[in-house]
C-alpha cells in the first residue's frame, strides 16, 4: 500500500529542519507552568496506573522523551523522521528510540500504559484523525492514558513553505477544534477526563489546547 503523500511531506521536512529544530525548541523546563503541569499529572496517572511504558509518538529530538523518563515513566520515543531519531539518540543514548509513523506506531496491540501526542498531530489531516485515534486506542492497555497537545484553531490549514531558521518545508498543518478534537476521541471509543485551553500568550498566534483521555479499563 504506498505511503500517504502528507507522510512523506512531514519525513522530508523533519529531516531537513532537524538540526535547527532540535536547537531552537524549547526544552520542558523553559515550558509555562500549565504545560508543564499538565505533563507532570500525565505522568502521575500513567505511574499510577501502571499498566505498562509510555510512547512518546512525534518525539523529534527527544526532548520531552527525556522529561517523562525524569518523571519516572518507561518510554519508547517514536518519530517518522529518521534525522531526529539520529539527534535524540544521541542526546539521549540510555532511551529507546524508533522511526515510526503515527499511523502506525512500532508497538503491539494493548501494550502501552501511555501515550503522548505532544505537539505532534497537526500535520495529520482531520479526516485521518479516527484512524490516528483507533490506533490509540488500540495499543493503550484497557485502562491506559492518553496525552495529546497542541495548536488549535477553527479547523484552519496552514501551508508554511519555510520554517526553523528559514528551511524549507513541505508539510501541512491543521489547526482542528477542541469540540471535533473531543468528539473523534470518543467515537473512536477514548473517554476524554480533562481537556485546557489556553489563550494565545504574548507573541504567540494560535491557541493551545491540552487533551488528556483513557481506554476504559475492561474495554
């Protein structure tokens, strides 16, 4: 089955801006305390739980991977693109890392106590989101936690041609809203616990939203 033309947009972006992303994103420690709030109770329900290790799909550099094993998690960082998996196992030689699509993640069915979405769905087109939220599900243990962050918007579409320094880039980005966000994950049978939106802040153009979710246990 030939690979999605947006994949290939986002691999071939990724590995061209790596090296530039991987220097000017900011770490979780230079986050706002929101973020990193909502990063840390993630990382409580998933160790309280304890259904198994958490993966962190869209790592890119690895930077968030390395916070969530700080935070006491078993993690498996996953990027489509193969030039951040490079970066991040570098940066972090004692994590596990892996080149993977969101779509379809390196991970068995049922297995997973967590999973994180950190920053990393926008470039997945909104009629591609069940199948990305099934998949969730699917790999989550009855019971396991969902994280999904990111920019939001009134279903708007962004087509940057440069980005991280001036690189070009080929990708897309979907700016989707909260409510249709909410509405996928629960057909796609997550049950959404908590969801935060935060208002644009100085010098920011989009608004942010956090969703945290579960598999029901028993399902």
């Amino acid at each position: 089955m030939p690979e999605p033309t947006y994949l290939a947009a986002v691999r071939e972006s990724y590995d061209t801006v790596a090296a530039a992303y991987a220097e000017l994103v900011r770490s979780p420690a230079e986050l706002d305390p929101l973020s990193r709030a909502m990063l840390a109770a993630f990382a409580e329900v998933v160790r309280t739980a304890g259904l198994g290790p958490v993966a962190d799909l869209g790592c890119g550099p690895g930077k968030v991977t390395a916070h969530l094993a700080d935070l006491g998690l078993s993690v498996l960082g996953v990027d489509l693109s193969p030039k951040m998996i490079e970066l991040a196992r570098r940066a972090h030689p004692d994590l596990a890392f892996a080149v993977g699509s969101m779509t379809a993640p390196p991970i068995r069915d049922g297995t997973l106590g967590g999973i994180l979405a950190y920053y990393s769905a926008h470039h997945t087109p909104p009629e591609v989101l069940p199948v990305v939220f099934a998949g969730f599900r699917r790999a989550l243990a009855p019971g396991g936690h969902l994280m999904m962050a990111g920019h939001v918007g009134d279903d708007e579409l962004l087509l940057p041609t440069r980005a991280y320094g001036g690189h070009p880039v080929s990708y897309e980005s979907h700016l989707v809203r909260p409510d249709r966000i909410v509405a996928l994950m629960g057909r796609a049978g997550l049950e959404v616990t908590s969801r935060l939106l935060q208002e644009p802040g100085e010098g920011a153009k989009w608004a942010v939203g956090t969703f945290l979710a579960r598999r029901p246990a028993g399902l």
